[in-house]
C-alpha cells in the first residue's frame, strides 16, 4: 500500500497549481516603479578589434537615457571564474579578463558591444542600430584542435596560447597505465565528439536591476539556480558591493538545466546602471539571445582506448579528450571537464588503471559550461561506447561483458580518487533486463524486418557523482566556493512551520518534497509547511541548485535545522507536562511521556514556545527557529543501467526510438512520483542531444543552429513511453535520509543507449559501422550506411 | 518589430488600392511574415490583411471540375475541405502545427515560395493555376526559384483552381529543427501524364523531376523510379543533409507517393 503521506509518498507538486493556471511569478513578471529598458548591441563577428565606437546618433534618439560601452567599466571587476584548475605541471590554468562589456576586442558571436539603456524595448533597439561600430575582422579561432596549432590566432592576445590547460588526471598513474596497454590482449579504441548544446530553458534569461537612493541597497531580480552564489560572485569580484547592502532575488525560475548556475555580465550590467542612472533597469533575452549569451554544453572531442586481457577484464582505460571552452571562462567552466568529467572515468567497472588527459581550448564561441550532467555525460558517453565497441570486437555480449567487470564490493575506491560508498550495479541490471523485456528482442527484430525496418538494442551503465563535496576537498581541487547547504527552520505560534532553504527551485518541486520529510519527521500534515527559496534577504547563505544535490545536500541541511528543532520542543514538552526530557516521545503531531498517557500537541509546544508564560525561560530561550548549515562528508554515487531500442528506416536512415528503459539506483526516494518525472525529463534531453541537438558553428565562428528552425529540440513525438523503475535501493550511508538525487541521471544515461542501440540495428543489417557522432540524424545514419 | 500601418480591407479592390501604398505588404495568415518583422529582418511601412475578403475565402467546384480555392483559404480549412482532392487535403492537413494550419493560408504560401514550403509542390504537380487580382498564371510559369514569383509587386492571389488527378499523394521527410520539408514529393497522375513536383531540395526551389514523370507516365508503380534519382547538382547541402542525400530523399519519397497513391 503506497504512502498518502511523508516520505515515500507522492502528492501532486503543489507548485504546478500556480505555474499552470499562469500565476506563477518569474522574473519577467516583475515590475520596478520607472524600470528602463536595456537592449544588448551584440557581435555578429566573431573574431575583430574593436576599432571605434560612434554612439553620437544613437544617443540622440527618442527615449534613449545612456548608451554604455566598454569604456564605462574600466576599473570595474571583470566576470569572475569560480574555479581554478591545475594543469599537469602544476601550474595555474590561463584565466583571462572577461569585462562586463567588450574591451578592445569582440571575441564571439554574441559578445556584447554597448548596451542602450532607453525608457522602452523598442526605442534601445531603435537606437541599438544607429550605433556605428568599427570592426576590423579578425580570423576565427573555432576548431580545438587548430586552435592549438603553432602560429594559430589567439583568442586572448595576453595568453601565451589558446590551451586554457593541459590536465592530467592521475598524472602519476601514467607510466602504469601505459604499461598495462603495452601488456593489453585486447585494445578497443574510439574517436568521438560530444555534440555541443543549447540548454533552451523554457524561460530565457531575465535580470533587474535596482538601486535604493535611501539606503544605499542594490537589488538584482535575476532568472538564476543560485542567488547567494551571484550575490558573492558580483558583489565582491565585479561591482565591490558589500553582501549587505546587496540583495539577489530569483524567484520562480523556468527551467535552468545549468546554464542559470553561471553570472553573467547582464546581470552586473544591469545592477551597474540601476546605481548610475538611479533608475532600475531590465533586461529580458529574446530566444533569439538565448542561443548566442546563454551559456552552451558539452563540446567535447575525445580519443578513448580500453585495454582488456585475455580473459575480457578491463585492465586499463586511457582518454584525451579536447574540452572547448568558448571565447571566455564561464563560471564553473574549467570543473567540468576534469573533476566533474575525470573522477567519473571509472564508471561502474573495476578497472585498476585509468589515466584521463584534459586540453581546454579557447575558441571564438559562446562560453561553454555546465549543462544537465556536466561532465558525467561525456564522461559516461565515451566509456559506454567503448565497451560497446569493446564487446563486438570481441564478440561477446554487451551485457555480459559490463557484469564481468562491474564491481561489486563498496566501499569502494576507484583509481580516479573518489570513494562509492553504496551500489548494486547487478541489481539495476536485473531489473532493467526484465523491465526492457530483453528475452523478447530477437521477436521484435525480426518484425521490424518484416517491415523493411532495423531494430536495435542498446544498453549501457552509468555513475553519477552528485552533492559535490566536501568543502575542504572541492577547495582543494579549485573551487573559489564552498559546497555546503543551509537551511532555516522557523516554526510559527500555532505550529506551521516555513523553511527557508539555500536550495533553490526552478522546476524539481522542492516545495512539495521538502515538506514531505518536515512532516514525516514531525508528524505533522505536509500542508503545515511552506518552502521558501530563491531571496538572499530572507535565506541563510547557500549555494543553489545543480548537479543533482537539492535533496542529497540541501534536504540534509533541513533535517538537522529540524533536528534541532524537535530537540528544543521536546525540552518545552517536557517542562509543559514536568517530565523528564530523556522521557519524551514525539510521534504522530504530538510529544508524550513514555509509559505514561501525558501528551502534549505539537500546536500547545509551539504556542508555549512564543507565549512563555508557562518555560523554562532559564534554561531555554523562548521561540521555535533553528538553522543549520550541513557539509557533506562525500560525494553521492546514483548509478543504474538503461537500455534503449530503436528501429531505423533503412531507406532514409530515420531512427526511431520504440522503447527506453531505466533502472536507477537513487538510495532512498521522497516523492517517487517527482523522481519519474525528473528521470522522464532527463531522458528527454538526452534523447535529445542524442537524436535532435547540435549547436553548429561554421569555420567563420557563425552559429549555424541559432534558432528553432535549425536547432532541433525533442518533441514529444520524439520520445516514448519510458519505463522507469527505482526499486533498486541502496542507500546514501552518509547523509541522513540516505538519499542520493535523480536530476541528473536520465540525462547522463540515456544518450550512449541510444548510440549503442543505433549501432546495433545497423549491424543487424549488415553494415559494419562502429560509431556515429550524436546527434545520431538522418543524413548522418544514411552517411554511415552509404558512405 | 518596426511601426507600421495596418488595413484589412474586404473586398479584393480596396486590398489592391491599399497595396498601393510604397512598402505596402499584403498579410495572409502571416506565419512568415510576422516571425521575420519581429526579428526586425523586413519592415514595411503597411500591412494589408487578406483575412477579411470574403471573396477569398473557401473551396468550390469549377464549371471544368477543378478545385477551386480562395487564396485567404487556411490550411486547416483546406485539409478538412479538400476532400475531392485527398492528396492536397493531405498535404494541408501535414504543414507546420495546428496553430501554423489554423492561421496560415495557401496565398500567403505561394506568394512566399519558401523552397521547402509544402503548398509549391502541390500547386506545381498539379498544373495549377495561379488566380491573381490582374490575371492567371500557369504553375510551370509561376514559381521562379527561391522566394521568387510571377507576382508582380501589389499583386494579390485570390484563388488557386487546381485540376484534379486520378491518383496522388504527397510525400514530405520533415526537417528535424523546423519541420519544412526536407524533401517533400508531390506525385499527381492525369488522364494525359504524371506530374512530379519535389521541394525542400533544390537550391532553385520547387522543380519538376521530369525524367520521373516520363517514367511514371509510362507505368505508373514504383518500380518504374526504383532505380531512378535526380542529380544532386543545384541541391541543397546544410547541416541536415547533403545535396547526395536530398537527391536519395527524392528518389524513396517519389516511389513511396507513388506507391500511396495507387
């Protein structure tokens, strides 16, 4: 019998009533009294010196109040990186300036020249265009691996190059694991890409800035994942505004997917110009902007070689992978292709040796950073893929040969420095071979041949490392930040209770899991309790939401501010009903003395605690109101096995997906209903990028795929009905709901099942095809099959 | 979006008088037009919306039998009032979304001639006949390469009189991003041969494959195309497929239209 109620439970998100009855209120929905409007004269060049800037025209049109350029920032912070790697010599990595707006050169399509700041949209886009603009073009810098040539033109003239770093990860495990390729029977190698992305929220990027002439108090409304990290990152590196007297506000978000993680330089701009012009400013991207300043993902291009002996066990893994960075570094940029990308290199295999070269490249593109998975993906998608490669050279079953090396002992400590605490990677298997109905795949082959159709299956496995941490560690590894979680727990008089979490919210429906554990831990109804999040002014300091750690991280936060809590009110209880406080029971809304029929409810604890006329008041302070900060000990370790058929048309190379399933292994689940939709969405987008996706630039740096009508999304057509499946369970042994999180997961796992299964309907029909690059199109499969 | 003038005028002569205006532009259901001003790429001084002629709305039967259609006639209403000509009811009902079919309209198509638009092939296999305010121009006359018509400016089409064939089918392999055909065939057979009309393909826009047309009039099944495929000079390559695999595209779609529509 499933629970109504609590954890484990799946109420219907309480959220949605207001985002699909349109009463939602997201950042475009807010109005500042006599806001003006900036409109952003971006680059359409993506290479040039910015010869000269001729505002003389535009300043004169209608409604125009201050046209700014560069030049209005000098002495102003640049766009900071919140994370510093160390190359493989140990030397810092290349880190350059990154101005609010273009300084001397323009270095993308997309880059921002001048903003116009006018009293409507229409007249800064009016006087955007009488803006004269002098550039003198310069050769784009776009492939990786030319960008690194002797002699190439250099995105950043004050670099020694365009290698942001060279990366070696474990450096010292790298005489070993070449010996062992050396001593391989077998060695399986691949070259792949790892299409790059646009995230499209379905909410374009949003910023208001605003300025109070009375107190001195910016305010920045803003479309991010994580207010407090942009108050820090801006106040202190780009505009030197103390948190005090700053104030960031993200209020209901659309979709961030990772690329709302990151400060932009709209958002400084627009806080900058609030206080210069006494006048709030607003900013809001058109879709059209959206595909050339958002943040993009991925992007990789790597070289993978897998060494087996002569009995199939994988001995050593070997990587070089080419990581593009864009024009500038965004603000977890240089993480994602080694920490979040490197330490996932093992995957679920027990490979002993694994050596993992990163080259970060500057290129005149849009930045490149984190984006739903971050690193896993990649990470996942190459590994998966060449034991898939690995399996048919070899003639062995896919399946069978990630069984035979999958570990099976935890903890466990993989050769690239991180420690799975918990997994039982035969157990997704297991349910997954069953969910996907395995035994019945020859059947359904052999109809889709009675069609004239190829039918595929394809399996793969993954691991995610979610909830990074622990600060100490991750500051160790370059991170400019902590990685901790906060939450408030403020219990009213008459007993409801508001949680103000550093977590923040744009879509996973944190207002309606959050409370499920405040009430199972209570006892109390889960409507008793109201989640706020998103506003620095009334949230303790956290860090936001991304890479799948809101529950893992954020809800661990919540328990122990509750833990105190419920503490605190049993010491109350126990005053009210003069018992021992070591006799108090809390069960069901209400405190009683074990062994006895005293009780007191929740309601008369509360009340007494902010009525004290009957308290301890020398031994307590009066009021309900705990917070607590929780760092965790490690990272968490989802995993599961997913596996994807699909059937290709063979005289037009379209494929179709039939079926998708997934098996995770996510620990303990909150509200399992929220964690099929997240596994549901991330399978979407990995569909997607697999399938549909590819952000494209031209050898002149242009943006080929800049709108919807060449950059393909998932439709629902696209997609089908998944089956999903979490009763696989091990639990998290280190954080205090065991739990392990799921944003992630169907987005890391889902793109190498959908390759492997292309790969293998195409074989089943006699093409002896190895690899397609995602996105896995028409002409692409026709390419392969005729080329 | 630029400022501009707008009219809805409701008779086919006020409409000609208002085009009269300098950068005056005729609006039909505006599924391009609106898109492409709002991304500030055209700006004319007046829109002049057709929706409100009645004239040029609705579908009847000509005195010689052929399908006549008004030019401010939607798609929507075209696939669900073309039925004595399936295959042009199929290829209306197959255009962009329901919300692109509800205010999109067969003029504005034409008069557009976006060499992947679906209407084009329709209208060019069939030998239609293009109505305009001032005359009425043969298909084979009429689309002139990419976005590139007969019409002279201020011209308004205000009906379309397609003859209706024995058999015919439209075939369309959709674009992945914007769903425009790819390569869209219509194939049409008449009592005095098969017509063969493919766009999305070539870098000309809509054509006629003729070599297919020879074919299929002798012997009209697929098997009389199967080995048969144009020649990918002058077609489209893009990031979503080559000219090479356009030219396959219009060799499968033409016998799966033909096989359709037998």
């Amino acid at each position: 019998m499933p629970k109504d109620s609590g954890i484990g439970a799946s109420p219907k998100r309480r959220e949605d009533v207001r985002f699909l009855s349109g009463t939602g209120n997201y950042t475009d929905d807010i109005q500042v009294n006599g806001q003006a409007y900036v409109h952003f004269l971006r680059s359409d060049i993506a290479h040039a010196k910015i010869i000269g800037i001729n505002l003389d025209a535009a300043s004169a049109m209608p409604g125009v109040i201050k046209i700014f350029t560069g030049a209005d920032f000098e002495g102003v912070g640049g766009i900071p990186c919140g994370w510093q790697v160390t190359d493989r010599h140990g030397e810092p990595m290349q880190e350059p300036a990154h101005p609010v707006l273009a300084q001397g050169k323009v270095r993308y399509v997309g880059d921002q020249i001048a903003a116009v700041v006018a009293e409507t949209l229409e007249q800064a886009r009016d006087a955007a265009e009488a803006i004269e603009v002098d550039l003198e073009e310069l050769p784009a810098v776009v492939d990786m691996k030319a960008a690194l040539a002797e002699g190439a033109t250099k995105v950043h003239d004050d670099l020694t190059s365009n290698l942001c770093y060279d990366w070696g990860f474990v450096e010292e495990n790298k005489p070993a694991v070449d010996a062992a390729f050396e001593a391989a029977a077998h060695v399986t190698t691949l070259e792949l890409r790892n299409n790059r992305l646009v995230a499209n929220p379905m909410e374009p990027r949003v910023a208001i800035g605003d300025f109070n002439r009375a107190t001195g108090e910016s305010t920045l409304y803003t479309t991010s994942q994580n207010p407090h990290v942009i108050r820090l990152l801006m106040g202190a590196f780009v505009l030197g505004i103390p948190e005090h007297k700053l104030r960031v506000v993200a209020p209901d978000v659309g979709g961030g997917f990772g690329t709302k993680i990151f400060h932009y330089a709209e958002e400084a701009f627009c806080t900058f110009a609030a206080k210069a012009l006494n006048r709030a400013v607003k900013w809001t991207s058109t879709r059209s902007e959206a595909f050339i300043s958002d943040a993009h993902g991925r992007d990789h291009v790597t070289k993978i070689e897998l060494a087996l002996d002569a009995d199939n066990n994988f001995t050593a893994l070997r990587t070089d992978t080419y990581a593009n960075m864009g024009a500038y570094l965004s603000t977890f940029a240089p993480s994602v292709p080694t920490w979040l990308h490197g330490t996932l290199m093992a995957g679920n295999y027990k490979t002993p040796l694994i050596y993992v070269n990163v080259k970060a490249v500057f290129t005149n593109t849009v930045p490149v950073d984190a984006y739903r998975g971050a690193g896993r993906p990649e990470a996942t998608y190459q590994l998966e893929r060449v034991i898939d490669k690995a399996a048919r050279e070899l003639g062995v079953d896919p399946i069978a040969l990630r069984r035979q090396n999958f570990i099976t002992e935890f903890p466990y400590a993989t050769p690239v420095a991180v420690e799975y605490d918990t997994g039982d990677y035969h157990g997704t298997m297991d349910a997954l071979e069953k969910m996907a109905d395995l035994s019945g795949f020859e059947t359904r082959r052999k109809e889709s041949e009675a069609r004239g159709k190829l039918r595929g299956f394809g399996v793969n496995c993954y691991i995610e490392a979610c909830g990074i941490a622990p600060s100490n560690l991750v500051g160790q590894l370059g991170a400019r930040a902590g990685l901790y979680e906060s939450a408030t727990v403020r219990v009213n008089a008459t007993g409801g209770i508001v949680v103000m979490t550093g977590s923040h919210s744009h879509g996973q429906g944190h207002e309606t899991s959050f409370p499920q554990v405040i009430a199972e831990m209570i006892g109390i109804d889960e409507s008793m309790v109201e989640i706020e999040h998103g506003d620095t002014a009334n949230t303790p300091m956290g860090m936001g939401t991304y890479g799948s750690r809101s529950i893992a991280v954020g809800g661990s936060a919540m328990v122990r501010a509750t833990e105190k809590i419920i503490a605190k009110a049993k010491k109350i209880a126990a005053h009210l009903m003069e018992a021992a406080e070591a006799d108090i029971e809390l069960k069901d809304g209400a405190f009683s003395v074990a062994g006895t029929d005293k009780s007191v409810a929740w309601g008369d604890v509360t009340l007494a605690a902010y009525v004290p006329h009957n308290y301890p008041l020398e031994d307590i302070e009066p009021g309900l109101e705990e917070t607590a900060f929780y760092d965790p000990a490690n990272f968490t370790y989802p995993s599961g096995a997913y596996a994807c058929e699909v059937e290709v048309d063979p005289d037009t190379g379209k494929v179709t997906i039939e079926a998708f399933n997934a098996a995770d292994d996510f620990g303990n689940i909150i509200n399992p209903m929220i964690v099929d939709g997240q596994v549901h969405g991330g399978i979407g987008q990995g569909i997607g990028q697999a399938l549909l996706e590819n952000a494209a630039y031209d050898e002149n740096g242009q943006l080929l795929s800049a709108s919807y009508m060449d950059y393909a999304m998932p439709r629902a057509s696209d997609v089908p009905f998944y089956g999903v499946d979490h009763s696989s369970q091990t639990p998290c042994t280190h954080n205090p709901l065991g739990v392990k999180g799921c944003g992630e997961a169907g987005a890391i796992g889902s793109p190498p099942a959908v390759v492997n299964a292309v790969v293998d309907a195409l074989r089943s029909g006699g093409h002896d095809i190895h690899h397609i690059d995602m996105p896995v199109s028409p002409s692409r499969v026709w390419q392969a099959m005729n080329g | 979006m630029y400022n501009f003038d707008f009219e809805k005028p409701s008779t086919i002569a006020d409409a000609v008088s208002a085009l009269g205006t300098e950068d005056a532009q005729a609006l039909g259901g505006g599924q391009t037009l609106l898109p492409t001003m709002k991304q500030r790429l055209a700006s004319p001084s007046k829109l002049v919306s057709l929706k409100g002629i009645a004239e040029m709305q609705g579908i009847c039967t000509g005195d010689d039998g052929a399908l006549c259609i008004g030019g401010a006639t939607t798609h929507a209403d075209v696939a669900a009032g073309a039925g004595a000509y399936a295959g042009l009811a199929g290829l209306a009902a197959g255009i962009g979304d329901p919300a692109v079919r509800a205010r999109g309209t067969i003029g504005g198509s034409l008069a557009n001639n976006d060499p992947a638009a679906c209407y084009p092939a329709g209208a060019l296999a069939s030998g239609a006949t293009i109505v305009t305010n001032a005359r009425e121009i043969a298909a084979d006359d009429y689309f002139q390469g990419m976005f590139t018509t007969a019409l002279e400016e201020g011209e308004i089409i205000t009906e379309v009189r397609f003859p209706v064939p024995e058999a015919s089918n439209y075939q369309k392999f959709e674009q992945p991003a914007s769903r425009f055909a790819l390569v869209g065939v219509f194939v049409a057979k008449y009592a005095d041969g098969v017509r063969v009309a493919v766009t999305g393909a070539s870098e000309d826009g809509v054509f006629r494959w003729s070599e297919a047309e020879a074919a299929l009039s002798g012997n009209f099944s697929a098997d009389a195309v199967a080995d048969m495929a144009p020649s990918a000079d002058g077609l489209i390559s893009d990031l979503h497929g080559s000219a090479a695999y356009r030219a396959h595209l219009v060799s499968v779609l033409t016998r799966r239209a033909v096989a359709a529509a037998n």
